[in-house]
C-alpha cells in the first residue's frame, strides 16, 4: 500500500504563482511515476505532468513554459513531488491530484487550485 498527501492548493490571481508538494509513503520503492493531473467540473480527469524513476518528464500542452514538475527522494521513507505553478490563468482552476503509479495507481485527496480576480 501506498499513501498519497498532497498541499499547496488555494485561490490566486491570474498571473500569481503556486507550488503544490506531494508526498508519498509506505511500499514506496514499488512507484516507479509520480504526477499531477487535475479535474475542472465537467472535465475528465487529465494528466498535468509527470516523473519518473529515470527523470523523463512529460507536461501536458497546456502547461508547457509555465508549470514545472521536480521531485525529493532524499529521505528514504516518503517520495515527495512538487509541482511549481507561474502564469496562472483562470484555464487553470481544478482539483489537482497527485499519483503514485505501482502496479496500481494510488490517488491523494485532492487540493483545489482557483485562478480568479
């Protein structure tokens, strides 16, 4: 088992920046990707960016230029994953969760990102 906690979410301007973190702990040496995707009311969940074990890194199109991924595996507990977000736009606003992919996907609960003035 895997335990997904994300933070970092609130409400911003657009233009404001965030960094969202992720940390991931129990069986942690059985992830091998970690990444954000994030759900807008009426939307499919969709991928935002992801890491993996090498350090290949995809962004979504959107996102490319303003949002960047990077990860801490430091301490030899937990796994944590960041996301640093610039440029907000309003496109922006969802929940954003993080994933711990093993041979299943492990799923935080979610933290909410606004972009409004």
């Amino acid at each position: 088992q895997v335990q997904v906690v994300e933070s970092g979410g609130g409400l911003v301007q657009p233009g404001g920046s965030l960094r969202l973190s992720c940390v991931a702990s129990g069986k942690i040496f059985q992830i091998y990707t970690m990444g954000w995707y994030r759900q807008a009311p009426g939307n499919q969940r969709e991928l935002v960016a992801d890491i993996n074990l090498r350090d290949n890194i995809r962004y979504a199109d959107a996102v490319k230029g303003r949002f960047t991924i990077s990860r801490d595996n430091t301490d030899v507990n937990k796994k944590t994953v960041y996301l640093q977000m610039d440029d907000l736009r309003p496109e922006d606003t969802a929940v954003y969760y993080c994933n711990a992919a093993t041979e299943d996907d492990y799923w935080g609960q979610g933290t909410q990102v606004t972009v409004s003035s």
